[in-house]
C-alpha cells in the first residue's frame, strides 16, 4: 500500500475540496486492468455518497479545529507534528465509520469526476451543515 500517496489525497480533499480539487490521485490496483479500475471507481452507490458526506463534514471539522493550530506553529517541527496529527485524525474518522483509505479515495476519485455524483455530494454535505 502506498500510504504517503493515500495520504496526500486525504490531505488534499480536506484542505481544498473535492470539488475544488481536480487531479485526485486514484488508487491503482496492478491486478485490475484500466477499464476495471475506471469503471470500479465510478460505479457508487448513494448509500457511498451518503456515507463519504458524513465522513467529509468530519473531516473538514478536524482540518477546521487544527488550522490554527498550524498557523500559530512557531517552528516547522511543530508545523509537521499537528500536520502528522492531522492525517492520523483523518485515517481514524475514516476507520471509525468503517471504511479504508482506499474505499474512501476510490469514493473521491468518482465523485471528482463525475458531475452528477459531485453535486450529489455537494448536496449531501451542505444537508449536514445546516
């Protein structure tokens, strides 16, 4: 598994958006060949979407509560341990509902390139905020 990529993802749909964010990194599965991948990482269900939403909203409620946190860093040791507890948070509330990094980014990856699946979840998160 390549983590440090997984989390570059994570990291990027928490700081910008998925829908601000148009080259997610996909997982790739070296046994699949790329009409599989391709067609595994759009084909989501709403009960996915539904589920992703939930785990956005949290995750953009930690990436909230540590943002200053970072800002108010006084040295780059400092600035990487909330960075680093940042990613151990986002890998935790994506265990936590029951999921893997990897369901998540495939989950991420079709709502980033599929219109109707962004404004779905578009929809969804703005439900759960308000």
């Amino acid at each position: 598994m390549n983590l440090p990529l997984k989390l570059a993802t994570l990291c990027s749909l928490a700081a910008f958006g998925f829908a601000a964010s148009g080259a997610l990194a996909q997982t790739e599965d070296p046994t699949l060949p790329p009409e599989a991948m391709e067609e595994a990482a759009t084909d989501v269900t709403d009960e996915e979407l539904q589920k992703f939403a939930e785990i956005y909203v949290e995750v953009e409620t930690t990436r909230n509560e540590l943002a200053e946190e970072m800002t108010t860093a006084e040295s780059n040791e400092e600035a990487q341990e909330v960075q680093s507890r940042f990613e151990e948070e986002l890998i935790a509330t994506i265990e936590e509902h029951g999921w893997s990094v990897d369901e998540y980014n495939r989950v991420a990856t079709a709502i980033s390139n599929d219109p109707e699946k962004r404004q779905k979840a578009v929809e969804l998160i703005n439900r759960l905020v308000s």
